[in-house]
C-alpha cells in the first residue's frame, strides 16, 4: 500500500504515471474511493494479476450504473455518500470499518477490530491460517489489526468463512471473512440482493500468501459468473443444415471455467448429427422414399402351410410406407408368420391330428399308489396303463435323523444316525428298507464328558504366550475347564521400550551458541503392570559462536547494529543493513538536517510594515529540522507576524507618521481649523489654524438637536412603536462640521392581546364572522370592531349599511415628516378599510403602514439623498493591493479618498521560491522517497504578508521488487538482495550450508557453513554423503549395512534409528521407540497430532459376544483399546458376565429323589 502520509498531487501523478486508472465502462470491478492516496495498491496489483479489470470511481461522481460492472469493491475509508454505494443491491467485496451498520451487516455496535504483538492469524474450516507478516507496523508501533464481524452484532445470515483466533484465552469470536448469498435478511429491514464478501484483512501491506489467496477467493465467490456447468445458459442450436447426404446442425455449450480468480461461462461449438436420410438430404430438409405401401411392393403369402406346435401356420410378406409423403418416408418389409387353425391335440404336417396321450401326466388316475404310463406318446397308437407301486422316494419309507441321546467316543462326542431307502421307487417292484450308524458330532479339543466337550485352555502361565514383550501373561485357573488367559499390555518390559536416548535432529541456534536436542528415555517397574515410560528432552550446548549463529552454524557479520555504522559525520544517516547476518554492510546516507542550525537562521526578516492604522509590525521567522538526524529529516521554515509598535497617531510603510486623517490633528480647540497635510505620507503634519473665513456649525451633537420622540405611538403588529429622531455632528470642531438627523423605529411594549392606535386593547371581536351565533335568521355584527369597546349583536336581518366601499370610511394620508431608514426616504401612512362591503355586517377599520417614498442611490440624511464618497477606508479600495487605501474628511460630503502605494512581502507563492524535491532519494515503505519542498505567500498583497514553507514524502517510485540506497532492485536478478538458501546436502555426515543474495542480486559462490564430503573409511558412518555407511568393502566385507546411519523412520505409532547397535560393523534399525498417546510419527520423528482414535472399552475389561466372549484391549497399530475377535465357549459351556462356564447337560429323572428301590 502507498504511504498514506503521501500527497494528493503526488498520488495522483504516479497514478498517471503507472496507468492505474482505466477509464472503461466495461470494467470487472467499480474500485470505489474518496481519497486517491488511500487507494490500495495491493489490491489493484491482485486485480491485474488475476486478469480482472478494474476502474478508479471517485464517490463524488456517484451514482454510476452499478449493473456495467461484476463486483464493487469498498475500501476502508469513512465515505461522505456511503448511500450512494449500493453494495447491498450488486456484488460487492467489503473491506470497511465504517458504514457496515448503515449498510444493514451489524448491529448500531459495528465492526470489531483485533491486534497483537505476534502476526494474526484466522481459524478456516479447522485450519489455522497466519494471515500478516509481523505484529506491529514497527517495534513498540501500532499493532496490525483486522477488522471481524463479532457474533453478537452481525446479521444472523452470514455465512462465516474465516474466523478470529488469537494465541491467548481471550472471549473473541467473530467472522473475519463471511459471506452473505442474494436473500439474505440484514439489519434495518434491508435485504441483501445480491452476492457480498466482507473481508476484514484490511493492511494490506503486511499480507501472508495465504491472506493474499484467502483475498482472491473472496473475490471470486463475488465476482463468479458461475460455480458449475448447469448455472451456465441452455445451449443453443442452430437451424439444420446439410452434409454428406444427412441432417446436422451447430450447437454451443456453455461450461464453468476459472480465467484467473473469476468463473466465467465459457462458449463451445461442436457440430451435432440430427438425422440420418434414407435417400438424400436437400435444403436441410431429408428427401423421403415412398408415398403409399403399394410403392413398396405386393404383400401376400411365400410359402405352404406347416405346424407350429398344434397350430398350422402360413409364412406372409406385408410391405409398408412408413412417415408416408414426408421427408423421412421410407420402405419397410416384415415376414412373419400367421396361424390359419390352431389344432385340439396336435398339428402335423399342416393338419390336425387326434392322439390319446403324450405324456404319462396325460394318463393319470388321481391314484397315487399307481404307476401311470403313457405308451408310444405323441402318435395316433398311443395308449395308457396304470400300475400298484409301494413307494417313490425314500421319504415314503421314512425321515433320516439322530435317535436317541448323544454319548462318547473317546474324545468325541457320538449319535446314532438312521436311514431310510426306497428301492425301485415309483415301479411295481418298489420296496422299503432302514439302517442305523454312530455319527461324530463334535471333536472335543480336551476332553468329552457325558457326550459332551469339556474345555482347558491352560495349565500354566507360559500357555498363555501371545509373543508379545509389551503385555503380562498369565493362566487363571491353570488346569480346569474353567482356565483362562489373561494377555493385559504392559507399558514397557525395558529403557529400549520406551524410545531412543541420545541426541536427536538436528543442530539449531539458541541465541549465539549451537545448541542440540537430548533426548533421556527410562522404563520405571519394568515388565509389571505397574511399569511406565518417562521421556525427557532438553537442550544441551555444543559451541559458542563469536558472532552469530545461524541455522545451527557460527558466522561472521559485518555489524550487528547501528552504532558499529557510525562515520563522525552529523548529516548522514549510520545504518546497519541485514544486522547480524553474513551479508551485513553499513550505510552512511546523506540526510537533509541533523539539528535546527542547518536549516537556518531564526529571527526577525524583512523590513517592518504596517499591520493597522497605528500598528508596526515585522515578520519573525523559525527554522526547525524535523525529524532531525533520520532519513526522511527535512526543514520547516515558518514566518509569523509580530507587533512591535503602536504609533501615536498613523502609521504608513513601516514607519509612524503623523497623520493620515484630520482627527489624528485635533487640538482640542474649538476655535481653530485642524488640517492634516499630505496625510498618509512621511511628510504629513497638522496645521491648527484660527477659524477665520468660515462658521463652525457645530462641536457636538447636542449642538445640532436633542433627541426625542417624533409624533404619537402607533402599532406594528402587536408592538407599541414610536418614531425615535437622533442629531449628529459630523466634523465637530471644524469648519467642515454640519449636522445631521436619522429617524429610528423603538419597540416600547409587545401586548399581549392586540395593539390598536398605540395602546394594548382586549377587543371583543374585528368581523361580524367573531359574532356568529350559528343561526341564519339573525344578522351576526361586530360593532366598533377592533376597538376595545367593540361588540356583537345577533338581530333579525335588518339593519343599516356602514360602509360600501374604502372611502366611505375616510381617506388615505400622511400622518408624519419624511425620515430616513437605511438608505429609504419614507413616512408614516394612514388607511381606511371596508370591511364586509354593502352588507349590514359592513365596519370599517384603519391601519398605520411605513410607505416607502424613494430609494436613494447612496445615502440617506434628514429624510433627503445625499452623495457621500467614503466614510471609511474601506471604502477607497481601489483594488490595488500595492496602495495604502485612506478616506479623508470620511462621512460628510467633502469626503475623498487618497491611495498611496505601499511595498509588499509577496504577492504569490513563486514570490517566496520555486517548489521543488530537496536532498536525496531514501527508501521508505519499499519505495523510492524524496523530501519535496513548497513556498506559500500568506495574506498575499497585503503590507502584512509573508513566506512560509512546508516538506513532506513522495513517492517518486514504486519498486515492484526491493528498494535499496534510494534505488528500485529489479526483479531479473537471481534473488533478492538479503535472501538465504540452503546449499549442500545433509546426507550422512554432510552438513548444508546457505548461499546468501549479494546487493546486485546474485548468488554467493560460497557455501557459507558447510561440510563437504570425505573419502569413505570403515568407521560406520556415510563419510562421502551417498546414503550408505562403509560401502566399497572399506571394511574388508562380512556384514551388510540395512540402512544408511543416523536415518529414522517411522513403525506403527513409533520410530526406529538407524545405527550399529550390535557387535558386528554394519548399521541396522533399533527397536521400536513408541510415541507418547498425543503424539503421531513423522518422518521419524513424534510430533504433537490429535488423537486419531477413540477408546471403544476400558482395558481388561471382558463381555460377552455370540456363543462367547471377548477381552478389551489394544490389538492394532494405534493407542486406543478395542474389543478382541469373539473366542467361542467350549461345549457344554455359556458365556456368563465375560467368563465361559459349565452348564449341566439336560436330563431326566431315573426315580423319586430320597425313596428307595
């Protein structure tokens, strides 16, 4: 984002410049602002990356039709005519603090806004998301905040995309990025009509590349044409047309596809076969083949009568014109055969036949106990027989199955078996026949007991073995048929149980040491049930860098800080760039000022002016350094006004004179003629000469008249009023003097009722309506109407007529002397009104009215128009600011004006020096910056003006890439100035090293830190870097490595290292080192994970299942215990409570229990 301390001129040339604005009325996006330096360039930057264009609308040229555009996008700035914007009625991406409780998204509450020391990040869909690159704008600066809408305040049909988190337990929950769908109800009854993103990520300048994404996603929802194929249109088809003697036609379709951050339908022609024609196809219509069935050929019988089954049957041909005399009319011919006869009981050779039977089911007696045969089936000959038979299956001989009770065989467990036979079934020479064997029913595995099997599953402990080193065998019961084995897991039988002791990873920085991780692995009560694991990691020295440490290496730098940079010289800038890193170099950049000396003198400049009449004055000027000593110093000159004298009697150009009007000569003698000479100049002087040769008309007011009240009170409205006449003496004292008089209307009292003729009245009533009694036989009259002694009468409708017209009432005249009131000659009148005319209702009514007489063109004096030419200086400007404008002799009609010139400061700001850039380029907010100077003449041509200046930032240059000693780093480089990388190989005993990004943007050829490869020798380490330890027969042979040492992989929920753990030469993987419950593996190593599993049972428990039981426990490759497979229960046995026990076999009672025999 452009620094927002930049002015308006400036922004508003670098927009020219880099071509932001495009003036397109077919733009995607209506980029809405109120200050152009508030413009994000970040976000027009995304804009142009992802193909989206944009245009730049000053909302003091709202509104605009919003429909020309695919999305509005607000900023945060506070609009003046934010109910121009109608983000709830288009698409829009709302990234505003603002004006969301007007537009309807939250509550009279608003937006929220977070901040942190350490960069912010979101919660999306599960998934923390670090969204800013630091915390703060600078150490101990602002905090780089979002803006989110709090759940208690926003409108209840947002959708919430991204989430607040913070890294502390603090109560703040709010969506940070949401998302509201056309429908959606808001605040203060709006609804919202169309798609809206609000997105609270607002400093832009500070952005993640996940911010950044999380950006564009608004922006595409927003902004989408579509989401899928079918919110495209419906295709389109064209009208047919013909090829290679068939109908086509053109269809387009429409698909949803991504070009750059939006989804637009995308169109896609193909051509589509509609029709295939039989003969030919001409203007895009098929040519049809027939027009009636006899065009096609005669139908009838092909062939002579034959059978099919008990019908006879006849072949036909039957031709027909299908879509007959249309284009798609075409020939169809169809055999098929028809039954002529269908025969009773048999067809052949193409007649009818009678037989007596075809099957033995036809020669049936409803005689089971027979056999019934048909003889020579099918033909005329045939004839039936029905024969005794004894039986037809086996099933008419007997059922098979057990007999009697099961009993013992050895160990197995017997039942006799009997079967029934029919021989010769279904034949007159059927017989029954049945035999008896001992059937096993079941193989007991220990032994069989009253013809049933008994179960011992172990005699001792080692029975029990499940292979297994982590759990404790045992045999319950050893012996019995009610034995059992217990296989409860263990937590470790040994140290190696429990995971690897030694170091671990790989070497890391601790501030300036070398550290690296130990880890410390024991197993407590080993191989009990009471055995457990304890692991313990820490950080142990390995070196002590002088310098520095980096990713795990010491290095040396060319200065850690400012203070190393330090040159002796006051006007430069010390600077450590890239402090404490291999690439470190120090700056010394010329600055503007260190201290208020270098930008001048402070004190009085110019020469003295005056400021008033009387008054001398000097401009007085301060120079100050801003931000002294820092790059971005400059110096602000101001000049002010201060007093330095008043003079006795004028002043003019700086200097106090004598006088500049007749008054400054008054010697308090009546009797002599005071006159100022060459007033206004140097020369001026007084001259107090006897008043000889002419009559002082007056010396003070009073000389002129007394003031008083001119003629009777009358009223003006409800006020009492009474004409006033003041005297004045203009020039007292001179023989210029004369009087004058001005008549003024006072107030004397406001009644509360009504004024009539100068007096407060109570008046009954003005007009006969006052007096209705709502009757229309009586005549309602006021009587004296509008005097207090007005009142009414209500009498049949005869009576007199007062008056008919106005003069009947009196005439029309002045009633005063003429008298000024402003520059109006006027006088006071009085009229008569009729009121009700001719009617017996009639009155009449009179009114005093100030008349206008005449307007003079200048000024009014004792009720006449007289020509004053000035009665102040003022009134002598002649619009020349570089004369002393005076009015002598002001106010009476020998008054004149004099205008003397005058010198002065400035007149315009070039007068004060040309505005332009001072010092050098600096790099400021990743842009080139310089320090630009401006003039400004205040109070110009006036004898007070004067000469200020004013510096602020500009930039000059917008570095897409880096800015380095006041200079745009471009982007061809390899790298960018300052950046790391990784070079070497960490490959067995290798270790990588960095490449750093010198300032002309290129590679270092050293890698810096690292350990190259060695020869290879037989010490079982991977000495040349390739993966296998001791290869080439360095060893002279007899083992072979399994893996490459100090390499880790990761077994079920565990880890095993690569190394020699035996006594042999060769590397092979250690025993399985298991990771903590709330850990996963990974690549080796056992990293914090959530639980991938839930306990199903608490462990050892038991229940039973089906003719069984089963155990809790863990069986598989997770940290979680589950249920067993079903372990069936022997015979004779049910599961009771988990356990498998003796149930008594069934039997009856040989004899009364307790009576002998």
């Amino acid at each position: 984002m452009v620094k927002k301390g930049a002015t308006l001129l400036l922004v508003l040339a670098v927009t020219v410049l880099f071509g932001v604005v495009l003036a397109s009325a077919t733009a995607d996006v209506a980029y809405i602002y109120r200050k152009a330096y508030k413009i994000d360039d970040n976000i027009l930057k995304v804009f142009n990356e992802s193909n989206i264009t944009y245009e730049l609308i000053d909302e003091r040229n709202l509104p605009v039709n919003f429909a020309n555009y695919k999305l509005i996008f607000v900023g945060d700035e506070n609009f003046r005519y934010e109910n121009r914007i109608l983000v709830n009625q288009f698409p829009s991406v709302v990234a505003n603090y603002y004006h969301t409780n007007f537009w309807g998204f939250t509550d009279a509450e608003g937006v929220s806004q977070l901040g942190a020391d350490n960069p912010l990040d979101v919660k999306k869909g599960g998934q923390i998301i670090q969204v800013y690159t630091q915390g703060r704008e600078y150490p101990g600066g602002p905090s780089v905040v979002y803006y989110y809408l709090d759940t208690e305040d926003k409108a209840p049909g947002f959708q919430t995309v991204a989430v607040t988190q913070t890294a502390v337990n603090v109560n703040l929950d709010g969506d940070v990025i949401s998302y509201a769908n056309p429908g959606t109800p808001l605040f203060g009854g709006k609804t919202q009509q169309a798609k809206l993103c609000f997105f609270g990520i607002i400093e832009s300048d500070y952005w993640t590349p996940a911010a950044k994404e999380l950006f564009k996603q608004c922006v595409g929802f927003v902004g989408a044409e579509c989401t899928i194929d079918t919110d495209c249109q419906a295709p389109q088809f064209s009208p047919g047309f013909c090829s290679n003697g068939d109908l086509y036609r053109n269809v387009t379709r429409y698909t949803c596809q991504a070009t750059g951050a939006l989804k637009k339908c995308i169109p896609n022609q193909t051509i589509e076969f509609v029709e295939n024609c039989p003969l030919d196809c001409q203007n895009s219509q098929c040519i049809g083949e027939c027009e009636r069935d006899s065009d096609c050929g005669a139908s009838g019988p092909i062939d002579g009568l034959f059978c099919i089954g008990k019908n006879i049957t006849q072949t036909f041909e039957l031709f027909t014109c299908a879509n007959a005399s249309t284009s798609q009319s075409h020939c169809v011919a169809e055999i098929s055969n028809k039954t002529n006869k269908t025969c009773e009981d048999a067809c052949v050779n193409g007649t009818c036949q009678d037989i007596r039977c075809f099957t033995n089911s036809d020669c049936s007696d409803s005689n089971v106990s027979t056999l019934d045969t048909c003889h020579s089936p099918g033909t005329v000959q045939s004839f039936c027989t029905n024969e005794p038979i004894a039986c037809s299956n086996n099933q008419d001989c007997g059922i098979d199955g057990f007999k009697g009770a099961p009993f013992c065989t050895g160990k197995n467990v017997t039942k006799l078996f009997e079967s029934f036979t029919c021989h010769n079934p279904g034949t007159a020479s059927s017989s029954c026949t049945s035999s008896q064997e001992q059937r096993t029913t079941q193989q007991c595995s220990d032994i069989c007991i009253n013809g049933a099997c008994g179960s011992i599953r172990c005699s001792k402990d080692f029975d029990c073995n499940d292979l297994n080193s982590s759990t404790l065998d045992q045999c319950i019961n050893p012996g019995t048929l009610s034995s059992e084995c217990r296989n409860t897991p263990m937590n470790c039988a040994s140290n190696s149980d429990c995971g690897f002791t030694g170091f671990l990873g790989q070497e890391s920085c601790s501030g300036t040491n070398i550290v690296k991780t130990f880890q410390n692995a024991t197993c407590s009560n080993s191989g009990t049930l009471q055995s457990f694991c304890t692991v313990t990691q820490q950080q142990k020295v390995l070196e002590h860098c002088d310098k520095i440490c980096v990713n795990g290496q010491c290095l040396n730098t060319a200065c850690a800080s400012n203070l190393d940079c330090g040159d002796s010289n006051p006007l430069t800038y010390d600077q450590c760039v890239n402090p404490g890193t291999v690439i470190s170099e120090c700056r010394n950049t010329p600055i503007n000022c260190a201290s208020n000396i270098d930008c001048g003198s402070t004190g009085y400049v110019g020469n003295e002016y005056c400021s008033s009449d009387r008054n001398v004055s000097k401009n007085f000027q301060t120079a100050d350094c801003v931000n002294p000593g820092q790059l971005h110093s400059y110096c602000d000159v101001s000049i002010e006004q201060q007093f330095l004298n008043r003079c006795d009697f004028a002043c003019y150009n700086g200097a106090c004179i004598r006088c500049d009007t007749n008054i400054d000569c008054n010697d308090s003698n009546p009797n002599t003629v005071d006159l100022c000479q060459n007033p206004g100049t140097i020369s001026s002087y007084c001259t107090n000469e006897p008043a000889t040769g002419g009559n002082i008309t007056c010396r003070k007011n009073s000389d002129c008249g007394t003031n008083s009240s001119v003629g009777s009170r009358f009223c003006a409205a409800k006020d009492i009023s009474q004409l006033f006449q003041t005297w004045n003496c203009n020039n007292p004292n001179t023989v210029q003097s004369f009087c004058s008089t001005n008549l003024i209307t006072q107030i004397i009292q406001t009644c509360p009722e009504f004024c009539l003729d100068g007096s407060c009245v109570n008046i009954k009533c003005f007009k006969n309506s006052d007096c209705s009694d709502g009757k229309n036989s009586t005549a309602d009259i006021c009587h004296a109407p509008g005097t207090p002694q007005s009142f009414c009468t209500n009498e049949p409708t005869t009576g007199n007529i007062t008056c008919s017209k106005d003069v009947d009432c009196g005439v029309d005249t002045s009633i005063s002397p003429l008298f000024c009131s402003d520059t109006k000659i006027s006088q006071l009148i009085k009229t008569w009104d009729c009121k009700n005319p001719g009617t017996v209702q009639s009155f009449c009514s009179s009114n005093v009215l100030i008349d206008l007489i005449q307007t003079c063109p200048e000024f009014c004096s004792d009720g006449e128009c007289v020509d004053i030419e000035c009665f102040t200086n003022k009134d002598c400007d002649d619009d020349n600011s570089q004369t002393v404008d005076i009015c002598a002799n002001p106010g009476t009609p020998e008054s004149f004006c004099t205008n003397n010139p005058i010198e002065i400061t400035c007149f315009e700001d070039s007068d004060c020096g040309l505005d332009g850039f001072v010092g050098n380029p600096f790099c400021f907010a990743n842009n080139v910056t310089k320090l630009f100077q401006q003039f400004e003449c205040n109070i110009p041509g006036t004898p007070q003006s004067y000469c200020s200046t004013s510096v602020s930032e500009i930039t000059t240059e917008q570095c897409t890439n880096l800015c380095a000693n006041g200079q745009c780093v471009p982007e061809q480089g390899e790298c960018t100035p300052g950046q790391i990388r990784q070079c070497g190989t960490n490959v067995g005993e290798c270790r990588a090293g960095i490449n750093v990004c010198f300032t002309d943007s290129t590679w270092s050829t050293d890698c810096f830190g690292e350990t190259s490869s060695s020869t290879e020798v037989c010490d079982n380490l991977d000495n040349d870097c390739d993966g296998q330890a001791d290869e080439g027969g360095v060893c002279g042979g007899g083992c072979t490595n399994e893996c490459s040492s100090g390499n880790k992989r990761c077994n079920g929920n565990g880890f095993q290292l690569c190394g020699n753990f035996d006594s042999d030469t060769c590397s092979e993987w250690s025993t399985l080192t298991s990771c903590l419950t709330t850990e996963i593996c990974t690549e080796g190593t056992c990293v914090p994970g959530q639980p991938s599993c839930t306990n199903d049972c608490t462990l050892g428990s038991r229940e039973c299942s089906g003719d069984g039981y089963r155990l809790c426990g863990n069986f598989d490759a997770d940290s979680c215990s589950e249920w067993s497979l079903s372990t069936s229960c022997s015979a004779g046995q049910v599961c009771q409570s988990g356990q498998c026990v003796t149930q008594p076999p069934a039997c009856t009672n040989d004899c009364t229990l307790g009576l002998p025999e």
